[in-house]
C-alpha cells in the first residue's frame, strides 16, 4: 500500500458493521435504512432488468432519462436550471462523484478546506490526488455545531483551490443557515475559489428546508454540487449518485470518472429517473417518519446520560459521551456491543485532530421504530 493511503487503514463502517454481525447488536452505526425505499421504484428496477433496459453498459454521462430527472429535479425543488446533456453527469453513489470532482480539479500541492468533523472519503481523496487538505472545524455551540466564518476565511491562502463543503453535514447532522452559506459563497467569489459542495442530505432537513449553495450569486460556475439516490430514496445498494455543474466542470469530472468506474448501476439508473418524479407527499412523509425517529432516539440517549447534539438534517445524532464517565469514543464504540449489544461510529475517525472529537459518538436513526426502541431499552441500561 502507497504511503497516500496507508494512515487511513480500514474504514470504520466496515469495522463497525463487521462488529455489529459477529456480535448479532443493533447496528446503529453505518448510515443505511433498514427499510427499503418505495415498493414501486423496487419494481422499476425489477422492471428495467427483465425488459433488457440498462443490462449493457449505459452511456458514459448516464441514461438520458435519469439526466433529464436529476435537471427536472434541480428545478423543481431549487428553481436551478441544468443542460441534462452538458451539466449532469450520473456516477456510482456521491463516494465516485466526490472522488472523481478531487482527481479532476485539484493538483499536487493545492490545499483544500474541508469542514471537519468530515466524512471519511474525503480525507482518503484528498491524499489520493497530492493536494493538502486544511481543515475547518465545526465545534459544540449549545445543544449544536458552528461554523466560526473567521476561521474559515483565514484558512483561505494563495494555495487554495478548492472549498469542500457538506450540508447537511454528516456526522453532526449541521445544517449550515442561507446567512452561512451567502457567507461562504462571498469568500469563495473573492478568492476565486472552486467548490465541491455535498449534499446528498438534502431532503433530509429538519427544520426549514434545505438551500443549495450553487444557487448563490458567482456560485453556478464554480460549483460542483453532488447528490445521491441512496440517501434520498432508502436504496443505498443501488449506488446511484451525481453531479450538477457548468459543462467545464462536469467534462473535467468525466475525464476522472471514465477511468475509475466508466458507468455504473444501468438498470437502477431507469428506475432512480421514476424515483426523482415522486410527488412532494414522498419527500414529505419520508421526512416526516425521519423526524419522530430522530425525536426516539435523541430523547433515548439524553435519558441515558449522554449530551446529545439536536440534528437539523441528516440521519444521524452526534452524543459526548463524557457524561458518562467515558473519555475514549473509540474504545467506548468497541465495547459496546458486548455491553449493550449496540454498535456506533466514533466521531474521532473523521478529525485529523483526534483529540478534538475524542468523546463524540454517531448514532444513526435510520431505523425501524422497534428496532430504535429497543435500542433506547438496552441504552438505558449501560449506566
Ligand atoms: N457523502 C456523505 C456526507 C455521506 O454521508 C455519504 C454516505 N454515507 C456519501 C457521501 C456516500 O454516498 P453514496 O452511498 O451515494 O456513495
Ligand atoms: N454514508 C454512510 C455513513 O456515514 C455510510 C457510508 C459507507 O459505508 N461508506 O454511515
């Protein structure tokens, strides 16, 4: 293994999921639904199989059906306007997009700020390509996350090129404001900076609803912003993800990604164009059940002692778990499932600074309300 890769090890979903088999607990930590998204985009996928759509490697940009969704998509709910044919590109999940936007846009020596605590691809990418990631932490500000916008405009220097932002933000489900996000667009026209802007969260916004950065004065023809279907229609096996961007953006991003997967997913990809013309009562209720889970869940852990971090978006709950006497959220997430038989994600993973997030715990809620229930039930029971 490269000396690029080597720090990063195994990723601790892989580890965490593993524990969670071996140990038959509640996997609380990976994000995936244990439910799968609507029957009926089930049956298009099935569909598109047996009548032979997508079983052949589909176009390289992606099927012009699912381009068309995404632009429809991009309108509908933001009034953004996209060329399906020069503007999207269709890649396998957010993780390729993300990946191929960093190999694609940056060079050895580049630096690019990245709102830490981040998740974990975009440390391993960022070393994949050469260039320095500078990381700009979100810490606890009452019952939440801040983004101190001082810091970040002192991150900027000559050798920035790229800002990498995720909003609604994973792990601490921070859903940066319109006043942030105008902020940040300012210092990105200032600097002439590029942004990669991931926001495979965005229909999962708790309170207010979700704005998309590129809709931002100066910022359509600097952005890449990327989504993902897994997140937004409960199929995250499917690994159909992408970006909307200008047509120098998006033909950069091609040039990565035609070598790293060339196409994925064909017969996902017709059923995921059915799945982005579902009514606002989808979006509305999956949101709707995500809230109350997050309700059982949040409540759950506070009366279990831990500090909870109220999300605004995501579908995971950040706890300190120094309340409980616990010092060590690494160690804290490899005992638990022969404790409690509950599995989580130890926050310190997505810190280059590890003691900063030392005691910060991932809890996802993405889960049956009886499975979340007896999680809380077994919780309860660690003191
Ligand atoms: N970005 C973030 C912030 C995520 O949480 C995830 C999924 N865990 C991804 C990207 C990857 O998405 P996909 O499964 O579509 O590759
Ligand atoms: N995005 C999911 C999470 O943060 C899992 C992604 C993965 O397993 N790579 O839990």
């Amino acid at each position: 293994l490269n000396r690029r890769l080597a720090a990063f090890g195994t990723t601790i979903f892989a580890e965490m999921s593993a524990l969670a088999a071996r140990t038959g607990s509640i996997n609380l930590g990976q994000g995936f639904p244990d439910t799968d998204g609507p029957a009926e985009i089930a049956e298009a996928a099935s569909r598109a199989v047996l009548t032979g759509l997508g079983n052949q490697y589909p176009p390289g940009p992606g099927v012009p059906e699912l381009r068309t969704a995404i632009a429809a998509h991009q309108q509908r709910f933001y009034g953004l306007g996209y060329d399906p044919d020069s503007e999207v590109l269709v890649t396998a999940g957010a993780t390729e997009a993300i990946a191929a936007s960093l190999l694609a846009l940056l060079e050895p020596g580049d630096e690019v700020i990245a709102l830490e605590p981040f998740y974990d691809s975009y440390a391993a990418c960022i070393a994949m390509t050469g260039a320095t990631r500078v990381p700009v932490t979100l810490r606890p500000h009452g019952d939440a996350f801040a983004l101190d916008l001082e810091e970040l405009r002192a991150a900027v220097t000559p050798r920035t090129r790229l800002l990498l932002l995720n909003t609604p933000h994973n792990p601490t489900g921070t859903v940066l404001t319109p006043d942030e996000l105008a902020a940040i667009a300012a210092l990105a026209v200032e600097r002439d900076l590029l942004v990669v802007t991931d926001e495979v969260y965005e229909h999962l916004v708790f309170e207010g609803s979700h704005t998309p950065l590129a809709g931002f004065p100066g910022m359509r023809e600097r952005t890449v912003t990327i989504s993902s279907a897994g997140k937004t229609y409960s199929f995250t096996g499917w690994k159909v993800g992408w970006i909307t961007a200008p047509p120098e953006l998006v033909s950069a991003v091609r040039s990565a990604k035609q070598f790293l997967t060339y196409v994925s997913s064909g017969p996902f990809q017709y059923a995921i164009a059915e799945a982005l013309h579902l009514p606002d009562a989808y979006y509305d209720a999956f949101r709707a059940d995500l809230a109350a889970k997050r309700d059982i869940l949040a409540g759950g852990l506070a009366a279990a002692g831990f500090q909870v971090f109220r999300p605004r978006g995501t579908y995971f709950i950040t706890t300190d778990i120094t309340p409980l006497g616990e010092k060590d959220g690494l160690a804290f997430c490899r005992a638990l499932p022969e404790r409690c038989g509950v599995v989580a994600i130890p926050n310190q993973v997505f810190y280059d600074d590890k003691s900063a997030g030392a005691t910060q715990v991932r809890w996802a809620f993405c889960k049956r309300t009886a499975v979340l229930q007896e999680a809380v039930d077994r919780l309860g029971r660690l003191a």
